[in-house]
C-alpha cells in the first residue's frame, strides 16, 4: 500500500489518483505522521460495500438459527428477495 502526506494530495491530486486508477492499489493519507484517510478505486469501494452487505446478511442468519427464529422455505425465499432489491 502507497502512503502519501496530505501536502502532497493537495499538491499532486490528479497524479495521485490516476496512479490509483492504474495499479488499484490503496493510498494511505495521513497527517502530521498518522494515518487520516485511505484512498480507494470507486469499484473496489462498491464491490467492499456489496460483500458488507452479504456478511452482514450472513450474521443475521446465525444469529436467527441461534435465536430459532427459523423461516420456512418459502419465506425465506420471500425474505431473501425482499432483502436483495
């Protein structure tokens, strides 16, 4: 992962990004020696967003089979496509 002083994103933003569109790598910004921001592509962002929501749909799954709040088949069918438009 790339570090990058905050100076130098003011400074150079638009080759600090084109970099990041080129390798997909992070850039860590940090100010006064400590880290501040991460620099991210837009579609690495989504596509972190979308497994978020996936395993955040898997937890509340455990936690329903601990609870035995358990759906039938077609609920859960029914749940799921709610859940997923």
């Amino acid at each position: 992962m790339k570090t990058e002083i905050v100076t130098k994103l003011k400074r150079e933003a638009t080759k600090i990004l084109a970099d990041l569109h080129e390798t997909k790598e992070p850039v860590l910004i940090t100010e006064h020696g400590k880290p501040s921001a991460y620099l991210i592509d837009a579609g690495d962002y989504e596509m972190l967003q979308a497994r978020v929501q996936i395993l955040e749909g898997i937890a509340r799954g455990e936690r329903a089979v601990l609870e035995n709040n358990i759906l039938s088949n077609i609920e859960a069918k029914e749940a799921m496509n709610k859940w997923l438009s």
